[in-house]
C-alpha cells in the first residue's frame, strides 16, 4: 500500500486495503479527489499491462492505485467490464471493495484524444479503440484459434460446449447473414499457460474470481458484478500500418460470484450467452449502449451508441448488449447489429455489393473501409465471401 493518511476518515479507508479478505461495498464515506497523473506499466512478470494513478484528495494529500489496463512501448491492453480509463484532471472517490482501493470516476475531463463522448446517439454497435490514436481494434484475418484451459482438471463437458455453441453462433451467423465470416479453431489444453504468449485462451476461475499472481506481482481481481472478463493485446502505435491489430486475448469466466447454467434455467445465468458476448469483445468489439457512469462506444463512423436505459428491443436482444441477465437466452445469436459490428473488426469478413451507388469509402479511424455495411444490411444488400489464402493462426 503506498499512501498517507489523508484524514482520520481516509486512514480507515486505506487501512481496510491492507487486510485479507476485502469487503464487497466500504462502510466508510467515500474520499473525493481528482487523478493528478497516470504512468502504464509491465506487471513484473512481464504478462500484464497496470497502470499506476497518483490521485490527490481534496485535502492536498496524495494516494498512488495500481489498475489494470494502459499501454507501454506501443502495446496497449484493454479489459472488458471494469471502470473507464482515468485521466489527468478526472473527478473521483476512492471507494474500498472486493477489487481493494480503487478511484470511481465521477466526471471525466473534457478532450480526452480519441475518446468516445457521452451522448444518446442512435449506433447500432459499439467498437473498443486503441488508447493512443482511437482506431477500432481488429484482426487481419478471420481464422482465430482459442485453447480451453483444463486447469488441472476437465471441465463438464457442457460448459465446454456452452463455448462451442457460441463460436458456432458467430460463425453461422457471419457466415448466412453477412456474407463472410470468421472461423474458430478450438482445443482443450491441461493447464495452459497464462503469460503473455500469442495464445487465445478461455479459462474458468473457481476458487477466486482473480488473475493469480506471477513472480512478484500480486493477483489482479475483477469485478464481482462480471460474468466474464476478456483481455485484449493490441497494437498501440500511431505511427504503425498495425495499429489496433489484436494480438492475444483470454477470456476469463467468473466461477465464483455466479450461477452458470447451460440448461436455460431461469435463476442463472446462461453459459452459452455469457460466451458469446465475451466471444465478440474478443474479436474487438464493445457494447452496444453506454452508461452514465462508463464508457461510451462508437461505431465506424464514431457515432455514440444509445443510452443503455433506452436502447430498443433489436439492441436489449443482441450478443453485445452491456449485461447477461438471468434466463436470458436471446443473446446466444448475434443480430444484425451484431453482424455490422464485426464487418468492421475482421479484415475482409465482409463485402458489400449494393447496386445504387453506396461506397465502402474509408471511414474515420476504421482499417475495413466498410462504409455503408449497416446500411446495405438494413436494405437487404447481397454479401458475399471474399477469397483468402491458407488459415493463419491468431498472432
């Protein structure tokens, strides 16, 4: 822990960091402030990306957190379901949860470079970005491999199925309604290595809902409100024809704080929606609303998406809606929106042939250039598969 006691109401804050077993929700007011600076990092292992916040309080006193996420040397790492970035001049609390002593951001500063803005906006999907330039995330091919991670000991054979039922999903999905398509390559693998290695992996956490520790870094512990958390490797350099091209990512299923189902009890949580959804933040996709309090995702054209508490029934229905609720079954097939979604993430998944003059010019920040996917979709435009060489394995 590295602060000083900003007041005789912070110290209890501060100390309960300290301890074992952390609370799920502080007991103790929350201390506000705003983040003075940020400086992203390698863990020590050399596997994950934190990024350290020095935070001042109001009363002058100065707190360093340590967050997952950031970007160094032209690398960025992204995590889905946890808290927006934090910038320099952004309003926070320092709450105590499960997670330990973070900041909640209350109000971001103003032209953050290549941040989404807050807004009702009417985009049907949502596209995570690189830190740096705001580019959409991609992969250059469509053939990606993912290894099941046994961990020791075999998973039921549903539970591994609910996954293989969501990579089917997309597959099927791309291919009869939008023409192209991705293709998953799976294998079980006991005890699959966690670092940072090139592989795509999907693991389940039972025991605790954290990454475990490596060398002399601490665990990392995600939120207990997620279902699933996926970390994406990108490329974060401006100055790179690569820029935003994925280069790993694992999918970690949360064990611990949920009921997961793969029978469509309502009670619990579907298995085989949780893994679609995951599934398209994988293949660089973002949610399909915003809320207040998080991040605000853009299309192609960075038009915002809508307020979640107004998104429609073809947005509630969708893989990318922001949460799985209990008994839902809808989000096991991605929907159009869906489908538009990743013309854009998957270099030449998707080609549009629509008569009338619609162009795939190139848009803002986009490497597809898929234009006017959306719209050749909602008008009935023919798709087509592009041809490709030999499947690659994901880099």
């Amino acid at each position: 822990m590295r602060t000083r006691a900003l007041t005789a109401v912070c110290a209890v804050v501060f100390a309960a960091h300290d301890v074992a077993a952390m609370p799920t929700v502080s007991t103790t007011p929350a201390v506000r402030g705003w983040v003075e600076a940020t400086t992203s990092r390698w863990d020590a292992g050399g596997d994950v990306i934190v990024t350290d916040v020095v935070v001042r309080a109001t009363d002058g006193q100065r707190v360093t957190i340590t967050e997952d996420g950031g970007s160094v040397d032209g690398i960025g790492m992204a995590v889905s379901h946890r808290a927006p970035d934090l910038h320099p001049g952004d309003e926070i609390e320092l709450v105590v949860d499960r997670q330990g002593l973070r900041a909640r951001r209350v109000s971001a500063r103003s032209a953050i470079a290549g941040a989404p803005v807050a807004g009702n906006g009417d985009g049907r999907y949502g596209l995570q970005r690189t830190s740096r330039s705001g580019r959409p995330l991609n992969h250059p091919t469509g053939d990606l491999r993912f290894v099941y991670d046994a961990r020791g000991t075999a998973k039921l054979a549903g539970e591994w199925a609910a996954f293989d039922e969501a990579f089917t999903a997309w597959e099927v999905a791309a291919a009869k309604q939008a023409g192209g398509g991705v293709r998953f390559q799976r294998e079980l693998v006991v005890d699959a290595p966690e670092g940072r290695d090139g592989i795509n992996t999907i693991r389940f956490r039972d025991d605790t809902w954290c990454r475990p520790a490596s060398g002399t870094s601490p665990p990392v512990c995600h939120s207990p409100e997620a279902v699933a958390v996926t970390r994406t490797l990108y490329i974060d350099d401006p100055a790179s024809p690569r820029d935003g091209e994925i280069l790993e990512v694992d999918i970690e299923v949360n064990g611990v704080d949920f009921a997961l189902a793969v029978d469509g009890r309502p009670a619990a949580i579907d298995l085989a929606s949780a893994a679609a959804h995951e599934i398209g933040h994988a293949l660089g996709l973002d949610h399909n609303c915003g809320l207040e309090d998080g991040a605000w995702p853009t299309d192609q054209r960075e038009t915002p998406v809508p307020n979640c508490e107004s998104a429609d029934r073809e947005l509630l229905a969708a893989t990318m809606y922001f949460q799985v609720q209990p008994g839902t079954l809808t989000m096991r097939s991605p929907e159009a929106s869906d489908l538009a979604g990743l013309c854009t993430v998957v270099e030449g998944s998707c080609v549009p042939e629509v008569a009338g003059g619609c162009s795939a010019g190139s848009a803002a920040g986009g490497r597809s250039a898929i234009g006017c996917v959306l719209a050749g979709l909602l008008v009935g435009s023919v798709m087509r598969r592009r041809r490709r060489g030999s499947p690659a394995p994901a880099a």
